[in-house]
C-alpha cells in the first residue's frame, strides 16, 4: 500500500465511500504537524466509520504534546450535539490524553453549556484526577441537575476521601434522585462513614434498598443491628438488601465475631414470619441472591428452608451452595426431604439422594436401593454413587447391575461405584469382576479390567493385557499404570508391541504416568513404532518424565519426523532442552508444512523475543495466511506496543481479508 503524500488528495480520499480508503488517508496524517493536518482529523473524528473515527484518534494521540490551542480546538468538539460519533471521538482523546488536558478541561467547568460542563466532569472523572476534585466538589451545587448527578457520580470513581464531606451534605437534602447517586459514589470511595449519617435515610422508603446496598460495600459491625432489622422491612426489595448487606458484612468480621454477632440472631429469627419471607425470595431469578440467601438460610437453620433449598439446587452453579447450607440446618431437613422425595421432580430426588451420600445419613438404604431403578437417570447414577459412598451391606452386587443401564453416565457411576466398594467388601466385589472376566461382552471384560485397577490386582491385570479385544487390553493398560505389583511393568513394556496402535499408545501413556529412569528406554524404544501416534505418545511421555537423557534419541527423531510427530518432537526438544535447544525449532520455522511453522512460533513464544527480529520478514511473507496472523498475534502478545511497527507493515501488505481485520483490531487495541 503507498500512503498519499498530497494534503489535497487525503481530503479528497476522506470522502471516498470505501471505509478503507478513508481510513489509509487518516494513516497518511500520522506524523504530519498537528496543526496542517487538525482540520482533517478533526473532520475524520465525525466519519461514518468507527474505524476511521479510531484511526484518526490514534494519529491525535500519537502527535502529543498538543499546543494549547489545539486542545481548545479538541475541547469545542464537544459542543457537537448533532454528531455523537465526533463527541464521543473527542472525549476519547481527551481521556486518553489525560493529565496534559486537565488544565484547559476544568477552564470550562462554568462554561454556559451544560452539556458541555457534564462531559468535562465524566472526562475528568475518567482520567481520575484528584486534583480536580475540589471543582467537581463545586459542581455539586450546579444549577443543572445532570451536571450535579455527574459530579457526584464521578467524584465517586475518583475515590478521593477529600469528596467525603461534601458528598455527605449532600444527603441531608436535595433530591431522591441526586441522593441515590450519592449512595453510589459513597460505596465507589468505599471509606466507612457515621452510621448517623446513613441511618436517617431508612426513613425514606425510595432510599431504603439504596441505603441498604451502600451499607452493604462500607458497613462495619456498628451496622448489624440495623440491618437485622432490616431483615423486617415490608418491601421486599429493601428485606433482600438487607439480608445481602448482613452477609456481605459478616464475610468481612474475623471468624471469631461471626457467631456472637451475626449467627446467633439469625438463629433466634428461625421459625418468625420474617425468615419465611426469606426464605421465599429463595423462589427468585437472581442466582446471586439466592446464592446469598442459600448461606443465610444455613446459619439460621429453619428447616423451612429445606423444600425451597432442594428446588434451588435444580441449578447447577447453586447446588453446592444449597447442599451445604442443607448440611448446615442438619437432621431436621431430612424426614421432610425423605417425606417430599416421592412427589419430587427427577432433578429434585437425584439432589436429595446426593444429599444422603454427602451427610452420611446412613439408615435410607432401602430408598437408595430403590432409586437405582428409578425413572430419572441422574437419581440412579447419584443413587449408585451414594452406595459406593456409604457402603451397606449388599450394595456391590446391587449397584453392579447398573453396569449395564441403558444410559451411559449411569453406567460410568456405576462403574465409580463398584470401585470405591472394593474397600469395603473386596470379596464381594471380586466376586462381580469375575463374572465380568467370564462375559463374552469385551465392555463387561472392559469394565473388569477398571475394577481390577481398583483392587491392585496386577497378576489379573498382566492376563488381561492379552485379552482378543483391543479396548479390554487399552483399559488393563490403563489400569496397571496406578498398579504397584511385580508384573506391571513387564507388562506395559510388551504391550508397546501390542498389534493395535490403540494399545501401544496408552502404553506409552501408561509407562510415562507411573514415570522414573525405568521408563526412559521402552519409551525411547516407541519412538521408533511404525505408528505416528504411538510415536506422539511417547514423545509426550518423555516431555512429562523431562528426563535430558532422551534428548539425543528425539534429535535424531526430528531428521525423519513430518505432521504432528515433528510438532511433538520440537515441544518435546524445547522441554528437555530448553533454551539451550531451540535450533531445530527455529528452523522449523521454514518448514512447508504451515502447522509445524505455527507450533515452532508458539514454541518460541515461551522463551522471549530474541528469534523475531531475524524471522519477521519470512513470517509476514508467509505463503500461508494462517501462518501469518499467528506471527503477528505472537509480535502483538509478546511486544505489546512496541509492536505498533511491526503491525503496521503486516497491514500494509496483507491482503487476506481475515488476517487484515485482525491486525487492524490489534492496532486498535494497542494504540
């Protein structure tokens, strides 16, 4: 791309309808003196196009420091009412102009316009100047009221405690609206002020939620007693405020305090109207209400909590939270949990049957037997892990028949199950494994051999490994991995030269979980298997063990390795080699295959930049587009806005649409 040098050919390249020609003339500016070039910039800040808009922005940025007349002239931009995209441009580059534009920015602040005045405020509530805040303070007492609400609000994301008088005076009178934007900018300071001051605000019914979310981000204990109280309002958006702003507060007291002042008045509230009405907001949308509540409702204990705490951990990302405050409440909830249990939904039943399992409440065998026909597959499979965890008599032999339910995740609690039962009743369970061994159905056999890993039964383990079926032999594979016994590792060691790749592979993947010098030759071996996946395999396994003893026999590797073998090859080289080694993988950065060039870059990525300088070239001119936005995704992480060079010449010559926008979106991001 050539860059117009012609200020009179940019203009006329500014009203080109094609987005990108207009942006390339904005690119023309760059460098240019402000003054020559502010007319288009400025008429570039009100295109159409948000790109051009940011391009122009960035070119405004990037000619700092401005002359004071310049920002006077950036300042009356935003006096643009009729052209948000120019307004918002401008505010923009004051903002990231910051600190230099204060001065000119805050001579405005009784500018005539009260528009005008109300973006100043935002932009120095933006650049967080704290030497403005005796202006914004000032402001406070605007005849506009938006101008009024902006400086409260922005003094409030300067956090400077100095605006906390001022803020404060505030709330002894002006208007409902004016005083809940207070309330946030006091929470935004985040510095605990006189209760009194806060207290008298409950009076106001409009207020009162507001109040409550204030004290809920800068209360301390001195609060608590309202708050209970709280806890009694008749609206019920105020009540949950409330409860919220008690929890969050008991979240900051030392674990010591919790109990004496929070825990034992909520205890005292169970069984009262007012923790019913709790209890029911657990009816709600919110998920982090109710998350709150579900803990509210576990400190105070009210067994009522029980029926809508069960409903509520319908919801996954709630269920710990309702589990552990149905744990909290304790014996109480589980005669009506086990009453409501055969008019419950699947989801509800599957959550109570977990319940028993994570309590231990032993005595409900029966019921646990029966869930494990029951209709809903998640009840069977919590059913079936329950029995694994509580273990009664009888459990293995009546769990093991899920083994072969329909539903494949009822099978794999199954499966869990009759594993943890090995502890408990080893001959039981050895008793099912080998009936299983005897089944003509290689998934039964499969199954043996995971329940064979459970009882460290290696000498069964080491004959399975023979099995016909390929997928009972990968399975004993897996298993002899965790087996300490004589015969494992003779066994994983043949089963490299099992006749199915698959067999080989979890070898090899077996050999490196169980790791040690032992290892290092049947692995090396591997290295050597007619099958890439093996090969790939155990190139992994040694990168894991990270043993440099292999280093030589994965070099020599590398002279014959194609596809995903070289890419694991170079990860393996790098992990045992390290910087040290990187040549090969350097290299590899002009391979043919475009994959292997992007694995070399992310490979090199994780030792630093040194290798960019001599690659750019290459890498920008890269055949393959993929190759290209990898590198420049690589410059743009690892250089951050040093890179701003190296992006601009990527743009210029790229011509894949794809990889253009995404330079163009990292340009923006960095500049």
């Amino acid at each position: 791309m050539t860059l117009f040098t012609d200020l009179q050919e940019i203009n006329e390249r500014l009203a080109a309808p094609d987005e990108e020609q207009r942006r390339f003339a904005v690119m023309a500016l760059r460098g240019r003196p402000f003054p020559e070039a502010m007319e288009l910039l400025f008429r570039a800040m009100a295109d159409d196009s948000w790109r051009v808009r940011k391009e122009a922005v960035s070119v405004v940025l990037q000619a700092q420091p401005l002359s004071a007349g310049a920002l006077e002239a950036l300042i009356d931009l935003l006096r643009a009412s009729d052209n948000a995209g120019l307004r918002n441009s401008a505010v923009e580059s004051l903002e990231r102009i910051g600190e230099p534009a204060v001065e000119k920015l805050c001579a405005h602040l009784e500018d005539p316009d009260h528009d005008l005045r109300k973006f100043i405020i935002d932009i120095l509530g933006n650049i967080r100047c704290a030497a403005c805040v005796p202006l914004l303070v000032r402001a406070l007492d605007d005849e506009d009221m938006n101008v009024r609400v902006a400086a409260a609000e922005n003094l409030g994301k300067i956090g400077d405690r100095r605006a906390l008088p001022h803020l404060l005076k505030v709330l002894d009178g002006g208007e409902i609206w004016f005083k809940f934007t207070v309330l946030d900018a006091l929470s935004s300071i985040g510095i605990p002020v006189p209760l009194a001051k806060l207290e008298p605000l409950l009076q106001e019914g409009l207020l009162r939620r507001a109040t409550y979310d204030c004290l809920a981000v800068i209360g301390d204990a001195k609060c608590i007693p309202l708050l209970l109280q709280g806890m009694h309002e008749k609206a019920k958006n105020a009540r949950e405020a409330a409860a919220v702003a008690l929890m969050r507060i008991r979240g900051r007291l030392p674990v010591q305090e919790r109990d004496a002042l929070i825990d034992l008045q909520l205890r005292e509230l169970a069984g009262t109207p007012a923790a019913k009405k709790l209890i029911d907001s657990l009816h709600g949308e919110d998920p982090v209400l109710i998350a709150v509540l579900a803990q509210l409702c576990g400190i105070m204990r009210d067994e009522r909590a029980a029926l809508p705490l069960v409903r509520a951990a319908r919801a996954e990302r709630l269920r710990a939270g309702c589990l552990e405050a149905l744990r909290s409440i304790g014996e109480p909830v589980m005669p009506l949990l086990l009453e409501h249990f055969p008019v419950s939904g699947s989801s509800e039943r599957a959550v109570v049957v977990q319940l028993i399992a994570e309590t231990e409440h032993h005595g409900n065998d029966e019921l646990l037997f029966s869930a494990l026909e029951d209709e809903g597959a998640e009840v069977r499979r919590c059913a079936a892990l329950a029995l694994g965890r509580l273990a009664p008599a009888g459990a293995a032999s009546r769990v093991a028949a899920l083994l072969d339910d329909d539903d494949p995740q009822v099978r794999e609690g199954a499966l869990d199950a009759v594993q943890r039962l090995a502890a408990a009743d080893r001959d039981g369970v050895c008793a099912i494994c080998s009936k299983l061994l005897r089944s003509r159905d290689e998934r039964k056999r499969r199954d043996a051999a995971v329940i064979l890993g459970a009882l460290s039964d290696g000498e069964r383990l080491a004959l399975l490994v023979k099995d016909e079926d390929a997928t009972v032999r990968r399975a004993a594979v897996a298993s002899l991995a965790r087996v300490e016994s004589p015969q494992a590792p003779a066994a994983l060691v043949l089963s490299l030269s099992d006749e199915e790749p698959e067999v080989r592979i979890a070898a090899a993947q077996a050999l490196a979980e169980r790791g040690g010098r032992d290892v290092l030759a049947p692995l090396c071996l591997a290295l050597n298997d007619s099958d890439p996946w093996v090969q790939t395999a155990a190139l992994k396994g040694l990168a894991g063990v990270g043993d440099a003893e292999a280093l030589p026999g994965v070099m020599a590797l590398l002279e014959q390795a194609q596809g995903q073998v070289l890419i694991a090859a170079l990860n393996t080289v790098a992990a045992l080699g390290g910087a040290k080694a990187l040549a090969p993988v350097q290299k590899a950065l002009s391979h043919s295959d475009e994959e292997v060039v992007e694995a070399a870059i992310a490979i090199l990525s994780g030792f630093g930049t040194d290798w960019i300088g001599e690659h750019r070239e290459e890498l920008l001119g890269h055949p393959h587009w993929m190759v290209r936005r990898s590198f420049v995704r690589a410059v743009a992480q690892l250089k951050g806005a040093e890179s701003l060079g190296v992006l601009d010449q990527a743009l210029a010559r790229e011509s894949d649409p794809l990889v253009k926008s995404e330079i163009a979106e990292l340009l923006d991001r960095l500049r």
